[in-house]
C-alpha cells in the first residue's frame, strides 16, 4: 500500500539480519531496532544493508546507543562508501511514540528517512513488512505531531542473493532443516526445468484468454510481447551449431584444468618422495 513518496527496494540480506538480530535480542526485549544503509534516487529508495544498534525501552522511555550507531556507520563506509542511511528498522507489527522519538534522531542523519517495520512475532499469521516516511501535521505554531505514511515495499535481489535464497526455500522439505549446494550441472538442469513450468503456466493463461474462460489483462500482455521480443530469431541448425561449440570449448578447458591439478598433485608427491 501506497499513497506518497518513493518506492522502497529490499534486499533479503536486509531482511536476514533483521531476522537474526530478532533472534539474538537480550533476555526481556520486546522488539530490535536498528540503522538502514543503502542509496536513494529520484523515484526509489534502494535498502541493500543494515546493523542492529542496542536500545533500553520501557513503558515511560527510550534510550538508544547512539555513538555505538555512529562507530558502526564509520566501519560501513569504510568497506562500502556508496551505502548512506536511508532511516531505520523496528521489528513488530505497530509504530509507538517512543518510534516518534527515534524517528527524530534519524532526521538529523539523514533527509526525510523511512520507517521499516517487520513483524517478526507473526502476528497476522505471516512476516508483514511495512515501509513509512514521516510529516508533520498541526497548526503553525501550535502543538506540531507526525504522521507516518505508508509506502511501497518492493523486494529485488542480486544474483548471489537469489541463489542463497532458494537455497534456504529448499531446506524446508528437508527433516533436518540442511541442504548442500548442487553441481552446476544440477543447477542447469533445475533452471531449465524451472523455466519449462513457467513456459507451461504461460501457455495455459494464453489458452484460456483465447477460449474466453479469462478475461484478457493488458499488463500481462505487454509483458509477453517484450518477452517474445528479447528472444533472438536464429535458425534451429545455428542455434544448435553454435550451443555445441561452446560445450566443446566448457570440456576443453575443464579438461585442462583437471590435467593441471593433476601434474601439480604428482609434482608435490616427488618432491616429497
């Protein structure tokens, strides 16, 4: 949900360590906070990392460690100079006054930062991530309160991301909660497999519009032909032709390799006889 503001990107590292951080809270701690890092452009706020920062909280008030804040931000730029706070993190499911309070230092850090919210108690029955960006609201010179106004919550990844997190979907099935990373030749097979199931629901959402038992979306639409547009027309004989030549130059080369490592093992063994 949406009415103002940029869209928020995140990444499921973001996600993971607010997680974690949840997990490792101190005995008695209702909820954790902490800073956001990431970058932000005209239309998107993009959300790629994050650090807890420790915090006392009771009924009457807050108390947040604010130089440990400030030590780890210096240690962050120092190995990722592009990351600047973009605002902070709570986990639970409401925004509270003491939120106000925190959410003020955060202005003094960074211009109109976001609020995220996870719900890490799934309280609604599932994980529920809420962005916000405060106003202020009242009459000048008067009493002046916040506002908190919903935005956007996109969820992208890079590609080192997306395969960590199918790993992780697949220890689900797993009794033992582990799973072991796959040959590249188990992975190939799984995204062409992947891909033919995708192929498949494409195709049956095409029957059915031409049948007339869906109503025709014209979103959807626009996205197959930019679909059938990216893929190359080349003849089955070149395709074929050329899919062949790299596989023979893949086995070359790791024939290569596996020649190298094999000289450099029987080399050691001399040397040691």
């Amino acid at each position: 949900m949406s009415v103002f503001g940029p869209a928020v990107k995140i990444h499921p590292v973001v996600l993971a360590s607010i997680v974690d951080a949840y997990e490792r809270r101190n005995e008695g701690a209702s909820r954790v906070i902490g800073t956001l890092l990431g970058t932000i452009d005209k239309q998107t706020v993009e959300c790629t990392n994050c650090f807890s920062v420790p915090h006392n909280e009771s009924e009457d008030e807050v108390a947040v460690d604010m130089e440990f804040a400030k030590n780890m931000y210096e240690l962050h730029k120092k190995v990722s100079p592009s990351e600047v706070i973009i605002g902070w993190y709570a986990t639970g499911f409401d925004i509270t006054e003491h939120s106000v309070l925190i959410h003020e230092y955060y202005s003094r850090e960074a211009t109109n930062p976001i609020h995220l919210t996870v719900d890490t108690a799934l309280q609604s029955g599932k994980m529920n991530i809420r962005a916000y960006v405060s106003a202020q609201m009242g009459v000048p010179g008067k009493t002046v309160g916040v506002m908190f106004t919903p935005l956007t919550v996109k969820y992208i990844t890079y590609d080192t991301e997306r395969i960590g997190v199918e790993l992780l979907q697949r220890t689900r099935a797993s009794p033992s909660r582990t799973n072991g990373l796959t040959t590249d030749l188990a992975q190939v097979g799984g995204a062409a497999g992947s891909t033919q199931e995708m192929l498949t629901t494409v195709l049956a959402y095409i029957e059915d519009v031409l049948a007339g038992k869906v109503s025709a979306d014209n979103s959807v639409g626009r996205f197959l032909m930019d679909l059938v547009n990216k893929v190359p027309k080349i003849p089955a004989e070149d395709f074929e032709t050329m899919l062949n030549s790299n596989i023979n130059d893949l086995l070359m080369v790791t024939y290569l390799s596996n020649l190298t490592q094999a000289q450099i093992a029987l080399n050691e063994k001399l040397v040691i006889m």
